[in-house]
C-alpha cells in the first residue's frame, strides 16, 4: 500500500493567548502517516503542529481532545458534485447538499455546470451560480466550466474568473442545455485550454460505441449493462489520451468504471501524458451481480459492473493509476428514478452518495487492507492537488483548518431517511457500513460557514 513521508513537528510558534482551538489527538493522519498529535488553530488556519503532550500545556479559546476510537482527518475534497442549483433545485441545492457534505466529512465540493440552468458555460451563468451558493453553503465550494460546442471563447474568461477547469461530454449528457463534443471540437477547445494551462475534465464514452450496443429497457440489470459497454469507456478515453499527447493539454478521466483502461492510462502516465484519473464509491463497493432487477437507485453512467472489475479498480486504486476518489454525486427526485416501472432505460442515471462516501469507501479498503492514511489520500490530498488548492486536504502548517473527527470502528446502517440529501433516494439504502464523522471544522469552527472558492492565479 501507499507510504507518505514522516511528518514534521514544530513547537508552536504564536503566544498561547493568540490561539482560537488546539485539537488533540492519539491519532492523526499527517504528512502520509498515522500518529500522534496536538494542533493549533489561529483565524482559520493551523498555525502549528506539535507532539500529543506538548498540545496539552497550550492555553486556547477551545481545546478537544479526541477520543480514543477517534482519528484526526483533513476534510474530504470532492471535486465531482452535481448540485442541481439553480434550475433544478428540486432534485439537490446548495443548503441540502453541503449539509450533507459536512455530516460526511467533506469540507469542500467542487460543483459541477450541469445539471443546473443555466448551465456554467459562461461567466454570466458562473455569477449566478455563486449568488444562490453564496448565503447557503456550510462547506467550501468551488465550480467546474462547460466546455459545450461554441464555446471556446468563453474558457479562457470563465478561467480567469476562477472555475478550476472545464467539463466535457462526448456523448448525450442527459440534458439538452449541456451537448457534447466531437472528437474535433475537443482537440479545439484542448488547444485552448493548453494555452493558459488549464485542465479538461471528460465524460469518457463514446457515442458510436453506445449507439451500436443493445438497447437499455427494461429491468433487468443485465440489459442496462449491455447498453453501456467497457469498449465505449475503452475507446474515449483512447482518444482522449491521444489529444492530450498531441495538444500538451491536462485532462482527467471522469468516473472510470471499466478496469480494462488501466493498462492505457498507467503507459501513458508513464510516457508523460499529463491524464490523471478517478473512480466513485460506488464502482468500489457494489457489483453487477448483485444489483436486483428493478432497482433503479443503482443506475449510473458509467455503469456499476462485475465483481472481478471491481477488484481490479481496488488494485489501480493502490498501485497509483488511479488517482482520485470522489463521490459523482448525481441526485434526483424519486419519480425520475421510475420505481413504478423499474425500467432501467427510463429511468434517471446517478447515485447520491455525498454524506455517506468516506464510510462506504472506508467499509471497502479496510477489508483489502488499506488504512485511513491511503483514503486520506485519494479523497482529500490528491483531490485538492488535482484542482490546485495547495491549503486543502492535509494537516499542514498553513493549511486551512478544515478537519474531521472520525471513529472508524463505529458500525451503522444507512436510513436514507436520515440523510440531509434532499431526496430520500440512494443505493446505499440499509446497507451497514462502518467509520461515522462525530465533528467537523471548517475553517477551525463547527458553526462557520464555508467559502466560494476560485482557482488560485
């Protein structure tokens, strides 16, 4: 598994009447490694990091000290959220859906420009966006560009009005206001997202694969699965990966569920290619085989597939191919989902997994023998590397103080009811999982709000 370099300890360097909260605790996960720690807090930002005891003889306006069931995690960094907000607000909004980022440890999101309308394919639309985030959000938010044909000469404006990168579709998305892209169309828009080095973000199927595949109805998963081949993953992120090579633009795989594309993505890692890549909680957790006829909350596109594709996006996950784990948080009302008809073609494709990912993901690593260190990783180091917030996703001085506490033996069992998702609808409904979030700062207080946040120039 993954090994992180050793941390380092400071004696804390700021007066003891200065400091706002000092967190103590006999595990942490700092610096790639799980130990023990006292941090400190000063306006929002860790200001120090020092050994257990020594955190103990520090004068603050609060001191914590965890329990010992209890470890220390940077918040989670989600960077693929659909919010839905403006427009579609019924199916998830800014107030239900970072709420439940929160009660799941994840201190900032990254909003995606669809599903809302108007969609973020320009600045305009991007000022909207954040006015309606702005006075609801209880975690960070961040936002994600469209790229959609006709505009390129909106990337380059929404750029520098801060997005962290620019979404693409190279089939239907779903939406009539978000359209794909051609093959041509694509390398047109890397052409110019290279120019000030920006990153395209890609739904990676293609359309010609999917048009020749059997249909989708009906409510056997069995027939959805057909519908969505690994050969239509397989050969968009084929293509994508040659555009990179030629146009010297950053892009990063959306979703990966078919593991027959890790051997492409490692050679061309390893060739210089700038690609990276995610998969979602629930590629890692459920398998086609067992997904009852019917049952609706599972669809998802990509899809769900088998068991043994599974386990072999867990072994991408822990030989680095993969990068990132984020949750594609693609929530709806109930009727979309057709529960009347369990008709799989009809029906709406996404999961709501937001306030339940870092317990679903953990539930499944532990049982591989990943640690707490590898999540922290995928879910929250990486994540914020990947769209440039240096100051997000680990302990570190400087850093903002977005943490969470986390009881990783704790057990329960999903009551979708209970969740603060705005429907009542997700695939992990009654499922047992372990690791509960008990507490969560963002910014070094439980009751701040979170920022909008803006690529760093």
């Amino acid at each position: 598994m993954w090994r992180g370099s050793r941390p380092s300890f400071r004696v804390f360097p700021v007066q003891s009447d200065s400091i706002d909260l000092v967190v103590r605790a006999s595990r942490a996960v700092i610096g790639g490694r799980e130990v023990a720690a006292s941090g400190a807090v000063v306006d929002g930002r860790i200001v120090a990091i020092d050994s257990y005891d020594a955190g103990g003889a520090v004068l603050a306006g609060i001191v914590v000290e965890l329990g010992s069931d209890e470890v220390l995690l940077p918040g989670l960094v989600d960077t693929h959220v659909h919010v839905n907000e403006p427009g579609r607000t019924e199916w998830e909004g800014f107030a239900s859906a970072t709420r439940a980022a929160a009660a799941g440890g994840i201190t900032t999101i990254v909003d995606m420009p669809l599903n809302s309308i108007p969609p973020t394919v320009d600045v305009a639309a991007l000022e909207i966006k954040r006015r309606v985030a702005a006075d609801q959000s209880v975690v960070n938010v961040g936002f994600w560009g469209g790229a959609v044909p006709g505009n390129v000469d909106q990337l380059r404006p929404l750029h520098d009005a801060g997005v962290f990168g620019f979404k693409c579709f190279l089939l239907a998305s779903g939406v009539d206001e978000f359209p794909p892209l051609t093959i041509p169309e694509l390398e047109k828009a890397l052409i110019e997202i290279a120019s000030f080095d920006g990153l395209m973000i890609v739904h990676a199927e293609n359309a010609e694969v999917i048009a020749e595949a059997p249909s989708a109805a009906g409510r056997e998963y069995s027939g959805f699965l057909e519908s969505r081949p690994r050969a239509a993953e397989n050969r968009a992120i084929e293509q994508v990966i040659e555009l990179s090579r030629r146009t010297g633009c950053r892009v990063h795989i959306l979703h990966l569920s078919s593991a027959d594309a890790l051997p492409m993505i490692a050679a061309a890692k390893r060739d210089g290619v700038r690609v990276t890549v995610e998969t979602c909680p629930h590629y890692l957790c459920f398998d086609a085989e067992a997904v009852p006829a019917g049952a609706t909350q599972f669809k998802c596109c990509p899809p769900i597939r088998e068991a043994g594709n599974r386990e072999l996006l867990w072994q991408g996950l822990s030989d680095g191919t993969i990068d990132t784990i984020v949750t594609d948080h693609s929530p709806c009302t109930p009727d979309l989902k057709r529960f009347d008809t369990g008709d799989f073609g009809d029906a709406w494709g996404g999961i709501a997994s937001l306030q339940v990912s870092l317990a679903a993901v953990w539930t499944e690593a532990r049982s591989r023998g990943f640690a707490l260190t590898d999540i922290v990783r995928c879910m929250a180091t990486n994540t914020a590397d990947q769209v440039g917030m240096a100051d997000r996703g680990r302990i570190e001085i400087g850093c903002a103080a977005d943490l969470v506490v986390f009881a990783p033996d704790e057990k329960f069992t999903v009551d979708v009811a209970q969740l603060y998702h705005r429907n009542p609808v997700t695939a992990y409904d009654r499922v047992g999982l372990s690791g509960v979030v008990r507490r969560s700062w963002i910014a070094g207080s439980e009751s701040s709000t979170g920022q909008l946040l803006r690529r760093q120039r």
